[in-house]
C-alpha cells in the first residue's frame, strides 16, 4: 500500500508541477512579447485559465493529504476523545458523499458540454471539465490514505520533503 501511495504523491506532484511550469512560461512568454513585440499569443490567456482549473482540481487531493484547506476544529478540540472521533468521522462520510458528488457532476458536465468547444483553441470544453471527475477520484484516493488516522487522532500525512520545524523558525 505504501509503494501505491508514493506513486499516487509522485505523479500527482509531478503533473502539478508540470501544469504550473507550463503555465508560467505561457504567461511568461505572452508578457515578453506584449511589450517587446506589441503582440501577445492569442491563446495564452485561454489556455492558461483551463489549466488553472486542472490545477486546482488535481491540487486538492495533496492539500486535503496535509490538512491544508480550511478547518474548524474548536468544537472537535472542546468534545471528549469518544464524541470527537464521532464527529470527525461524521465528516469523513460527509467528504466520501461530497467528493462522489463532484464526480458525478464532473461526469454530467463533461457529457453536456463535450460539443462546446472553447473560443481560441477551438478544443471541446470536456477536456477541461474532465478536471472535475478526475479531481474527485484522486480526493476519494487521497482520502482512502489518511482517513483512519484522521478520524482517530486527527492527524493527517506527513510530507518527508517538508520540516514543519523548519518553516516555523523562518
């Protein structure tokens, strides 16, 4: 199961970072040429945008991995141990319900716009609203991975390539 989640962190890291590289650049490039050429890519913007999308969608699952969306936890803190591990797996079903809604919105939407094509680049609209659906089973993958140890302890994974001691002496 271990080697399953380093591949899962792996790639999903690596298609993330690729996405946002390849968006800086086009953002980078088009910015260059507006004012060394007075023109700019005419479909940077647009392409830029979409992958925004796919980042934030792929994106989630890693944060959700590390406790990094926002959370209130005052009353979890105030319960006992019993009715607080109730709670938070409570929410845990709660985000299992959520995520399998936004795969079967994803999906709809994927199959209501796939003749929609985009302005610029011409390309069917189903390709950027793939992100949801994809988005939704990593949360569902990610979420298989810490679960337990969040509705037990509320801890979530740790990233060996981040020392939270560090980052809080900066």
């Amino acid at each position: 199961m271990k080697t399953f989640e380093n591949t899962l962190m792996a790639l999903n890291r690596g298609a993330l970072m690729a996405l946002l590289a390849a968006m800086a650049l086009i953002i980078f490039a088009n910015v260059v040429l507006r004012y060394t050429t007075s023109q700019s890519i005419e479909w940077a913007e647009e392409v830029a945008r979409y992958m925004m999308v796919w980042l934030t969608f792929l994106g989630a699952g890693p944060v959700l991995r590390y406790g990094g969306h926002i959370a209130v936890e005052n009353l979890q803190d105030s319960l006992p141990l019993r009715w607080a591990q109730a709670l938070r797996a409570l929410i845990a079903l709660m985000l299992f319900v959520f995520f399998g809604f936004i795969v079967y919105a994803g999906m709809t939407y994927v199959g209501r716009v796939q003749y929609q094509m985009t302005p610029t680049t011409q390309v069917s609209m189903s390709w950027v609203y793939a992100s949801m659906p994809v988005g939704g089973v990593l949360l569902f993958a990610h979420w298989m991975l810490i679960v337990r140890d969040y509705v037990r302890t509320r801890t979530f994974a740790s990233d060996d390539h981040f020392d939270a001691n560090a980052s809080a002496s900066l």
